[in-house]
C-alpha cells in the first residue's frame, strides 16, 4: 500500500511540474488561450506592488529549500523514492 501512495505522489509531482513548465512556455510564446504574456500588460503595474511579489517569492523559495535540506540532512536522502519526485 505504501508503494502505491508513493507512486501517487510521484506521478502527481511530475505533473504539477510539468504543468508548470507548459505554463512557462506559453507565457513566454503567447497564446491566445493564456490570460497573460510576456508581453501584456498587468492591472497591477505598480512598481512597489511588483517589488512586495519578489520578495515573497524569494522568501517562500528559501523557506521551501531551508525546509528540504533539513530533511535530507536528517537522515532523509534524495535517492529514496519519495525524494526523487519532490526534488
């Protein structure tokens, strides 16, 4: 049973990522489909707004690999089967 919940979580990480990176690609070759490009503008054009997201993102992408390397440094390794599709 513990085999099946890891391959569930492992399928559903490679598809989250995936997903992710299909986003990407359509936003930087924009497609009629996506609600914003590259290019396009954003209602929230405000440069102080803009500075306030790249903060949080760099904060919750540290916070995210303080929180991993804590597990691996603990005993966890990369290489298990769980590691792999959370890396």
């Amino acid at each position: 049973m513990k085999r099946y919940g890891i391959l569930l979580y492992a399928l559903f990480s490679y598809l989250v990522g995936l997903g992710t990176l299909l986003y990407l690609l359509f936003w930087v070759y924009p497609w009629s489909r996506m609600p914003t490009t590259l290019d396009g503008s954003h209602p929230h054009s405000d440069p102080l707004f803009a500075f306030a997201v790249d903060v949080t993102l760099i904060l919750l992408f540290g916070l995210r690999h303080s929180w991993g390397s804590n597990i691996v440094s603990s005993g966890g390794s990369p290489t298990q089967p769980v590691g792999r599709p959370t890396h």
